[in-house]
C-alpha cells in the first residue's frame, strides 16, 4: 500500500495502550487496532501483541488464517513497515511449526474457513454449475495436517482386520485394483456442520462456520468393502467396521470412525474402498491414497488417509465417534454439567436437505421480469428428493423448481447423488426485496423443519431447516 506512510518498529513499540492507540504489525503493515479491541472475539489475549508482531500470536491461535480477519485487519491498515523493521523482524521470528509445510496447494477459489487445518468450501454462485463437483472446488474437511503422501505406491497397503482386532491381513494398492471389481458410485458428500452459520445465529455454537456448501458430489470409484471384508473371512456376527487415518495430532491420536457391519456388508449400500475421485486419483486433501466412501452417511465417517480396518462389537474409540458428531438437544450447552451423557446416538446417516445458492445472499440481483432460483436437494439413507418447493414471499405461497433428470432418476433407497434443482418465475410487479425460501421433500416423505431454532444443538451440527435468502432487486 505505497499510498500510506512508512514507519519503523520503535514507533510501532510506542502504542501500547488505549491512549496512545494500540498498533501490531503484519508482514509489512502497520495497523491501528485500538476501535477493533473491544471487538475482538477472543477478549484482551489481543493485548499481548501490542506493539508487536501478530504473526507468533496467530501461529499459536490458528483460528485467526481467515478470509474476513485479513479483510478486517487490513481495514485497520495506516502504514508500511520500513525495511529495517521487517528484518529484525525476520531475524527474531520463532521457528515455524511445520505440521501443515507438507499440505497441498489449493484452488484460490475456495472460500477459507480455517488454514491449520485446513477447511473450506467453494463459493455459493458455483456449486451448481455441475452435477459432479470439480475436484479442486470440492469442500475440505481436515482435522488435522495432510499426511505426506505415498510415493510409492507399491510399498503401501493397507491392513483388514475382518475377524477382530488380533489377526490382520495387509493389502497392497495392486491387489486391491487387480482382485477385486472396480465399482463406481456417483455420491454426495456433506459435512454434519454444513450451515452452521446459520446455527450459530440463534445462540452461540462450537465449530467451523460454514456457509451452506459444505457439500460436493463425486464420482467415486473403488473396490466395494464387502467385497474385501468377505475375501478376508468377515465375522457377520460383528457388529461395526472401525476406520482408522493416517492423520493424526501431536499426540499422537489419528482421525477414527465406524459404521454399522450390516451397512457395509450390504451390497445395495455401495460402500466403498475408493481410490479414484472423478476418474483420477484421490487428490491429497480428498484422502490420497485410499478413502471409505459411505453414501447416504455423514461425511465424518468417511475417513479419508485409510490406514486400518477392523471389525468390532464396538464403535471406534476415537474422539470424533464417541464424542464429537453427537447430536446434543437444544437445552443442553457446555454448561450443562453432565451434557456427555446428554449427547444421542452417533451421526450416521443424515435427513432430508436443501438450499439456494444462486442468487447468493445480500447480492443486488438484476431482473427484468423474471428471476432464476437455483440450489440443492439431497437426502441420506439413499433417500431421493421427491419434491422441492420454492418461495419468493418468505413462506406464504409456494411454487414447485424443476429437479435435474439425471437425479430423478436414481434408483428408489439407492439415490445417492443430489438434486440439483432450478426455478425461473415472474417477478411480482414493484417488489424490491424478496425473501426467498426453498424446503425439500425426501422419498420417505421426510420434510425439513421450519426453522432453525427449535433443532439448535451446541456442536451446531445437523442443521436442515427450511434455507431462506432475502435478495435486493435492481430494476
Ligand atoms: N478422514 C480423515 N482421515 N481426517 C479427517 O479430518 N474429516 C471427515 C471425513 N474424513 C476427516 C476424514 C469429515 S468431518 C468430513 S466432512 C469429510 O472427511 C470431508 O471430506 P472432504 O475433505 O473430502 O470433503
Ligand atoms: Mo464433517
């Protein structure tokens, strides 16, 4: 920003209080925080880095690499630091963490929820262009950092445990390619925390803000997981399939889920061990080389990085199975003293959904006399979508969009794929503002519910109200 003044860091350790003004810099500029810290989400923890550098501080709270905290720093911008300044800067700088040097480069087109780890999701207005969503705009899910991929192939495997934990076979990439059928699944994928933003503005929730694309479709090709748990002498008397990452944290602890044994071992249910994503190989952030796709289930058990498979009596013991991806009820918080014990069963499949993407919220849209309402509709269980309906006066009437054919016609409980949907209406004459309202039908006649209120849940999961966008007209 040559426009604004160049300043040294003496002049940045000055300000330091409400009076002076409080001043952090980052990268090269300077800014001028001191409206901002009343504001800040995190309280007075901002108060360390006066008349500092920010960056230490945001290793340290990663929360901080998003999108609208850059924005809204950069509001607060007065100057550049001077050379000087940027190289003592650089000379002191602690070391970095290098847990997430190894991730992958990513589509600048995705909208950034969280850098470490990574998350995000692509923009409203492109979500629908296809049926089968692009690899590099699919939303990411990362709990943790990417692990380093596998260079060679031929050296990996993975280990089947399908009669308990103690006896494990170890299966190469080969053999799952060459013994076993390629069979491939068109399925969408979404996240148990897909519109939680629209939660969280009801009463405070815990998570990643995510708008209402926290989902993508595939094709997703693979050997079948009955078919490899069969090969391997398969208990049917079990009762789950436990997955296990090869991400894992600091401690240690990798990325775990299960599934119910019957569900795998379904032939209908078209489970798979998937090594291709869209007819390439599963890109890094998309769980290279090999990832449990679960249609018509939750994304969270969809373990991406697969390392192990072990059938159990028992759901896995990682924290994302037995505590987190709960469904809590809506009067029961982080206050209340025993809420573990409040939390339902595990988040398996998902119910009926929908939403508008296009026209995107808070964008003047231009219209003549009429208007085109796009989105999507989808279901889990295989469950297709029967029915969308739509609304331009927030509920009172309601008209029916046209659903994509190549949806319609899946098969009955065997629907894995959304429902692309689509609607062009006249316009009422003098409107300026609509509120648009889209709610979908599922094909055991499953409704969504009307609003978000009465489903609040702490973890801000599982959030199929009715999706409303109020748009401003230009005409
Ligand atoms: N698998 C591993 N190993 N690590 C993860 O962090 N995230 C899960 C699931 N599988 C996760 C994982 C969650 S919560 C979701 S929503 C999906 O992956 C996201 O898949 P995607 O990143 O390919 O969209
Ligand atoms: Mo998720």
């Amino acid at each position: 920003r040559p426009e604004l003044p160049t300043v040294g860091l003496s002049e940045v350790r000055k300000h330091v209080s409400r009076e002076k003004g409080i001043w952090v810099v980052y990268k090269r500029g300077v800014y001028d925080i001191t409206e901002f810290c009343a504001r800040h989400p995190g309280g007075t923890k901002i108060l360390l880095a006066a008349g500092k550098s920010i960056e230490p501080f945001w290793q340290l709270f990663a929360a901080h690499h998003r999108a609208d905290v850059y924005e809204m720093l950069e509001e607060c911008r007065i100057g550049n630091l001077d050379e000087v300044g940027a190289a003592e800067l650089a000379a002191t700088a602690p070391p970095h963490s290098d847990a997430y040097a190894n991730d992958p480069d990513r589509s600048p087109a995705l909208r950034v929820n969280s850098t470490e780890p990574f998350n995000a999701e692509p923009p409203s207005e492109l979500l629908m262009n296809d049926f089968v969503t692009p690899n590099d705009l699919f939303f990411v899910r990362n709990h943790l950092p990417v692990p380093p991929p596998v260079e060679d192939p031929s050296a990996w495997h993975l280990k089947i445990c399908a009669r308990g934990p103690s006896v494990c076979h170890h299966v190469s990439m080969d053999d799952l390619k060459r013994t076993f059928d390629k069979a491939t699944v068109t399925a969408t994928l979404q996240c148990a925390g897909n519109r939680r933003r629209e939660m969280a503005g009801v009463k405070a929730v815990k998570g990643l803000s995510w708008d209402k694309t926290a989902i993508g479709t595939a094709r997703w090709s693979g050997a079948r997981l009955a078919d490899v748990l069969r090969a391997h002498g398969v208990d049917d008397a079990m009762r789950h399939v436990q997955f296990e990452g090869r991400d894992a944290d600091a401690t240690g602890e990798r990325y775990g889920a299960s599934i119910p044994l019957a569900t795998a071992l379904d032939p209908r249910k078209d489970v798979l061990l998937a090594y291709e994503m869209n007819g390439r190989d599963i890109p890094r952030d998309h769980g290279h080389p090999l990832r449990v796709i679960v249609p018509g289930t939750v994304g969270a058990r969809q373990v991406k990085y697969l390392d192990k498979i072990i059938c159990a009596n028992t759901e896995s013991p990682s924290f994302w199975q037995t505590r987190d991806y709960k469904g809590f009820p809506p009067n029961v918080d982080y206050s209340t003293t025993d809420y573990w014990s409040r939390a339902g069963p595990s988040v398996q499949e998902l119910p009926v959904q929908s939403a508008i993407t296009e026209p995107a919220a808070d964008t003047p849209v231009d219209v003549d006399d009429t208007i085109t309402i796009r989105g999507y509709a989808w279901s889990g269980g295989g469950r297709g979508i029967v029915r969308v309906d739509v609304s331009l006066d927030d509920g009172h009437t309601w008209t029916q969009a046209d659903l994509d054919p190549r949806a319609t016609a899946q098969e009955y409980n065997r629907s894995w794929a959304w429902t692309p949907w689509e609607l062009t209406v006249d316009v009422p004459d003098n409107a300026t503002t609509l509120t648009l309202v889209c709610k979908a039908v599922d094909s055991s006649y499953n409704a969504q519910p009307e609003s978000v209120a009465p489903i609040w849940n702490m973890r801000g999961i599982l959030n199929n109200a009715y999706h409303r966008v109020t748009v401003h007209l230009l005409r």
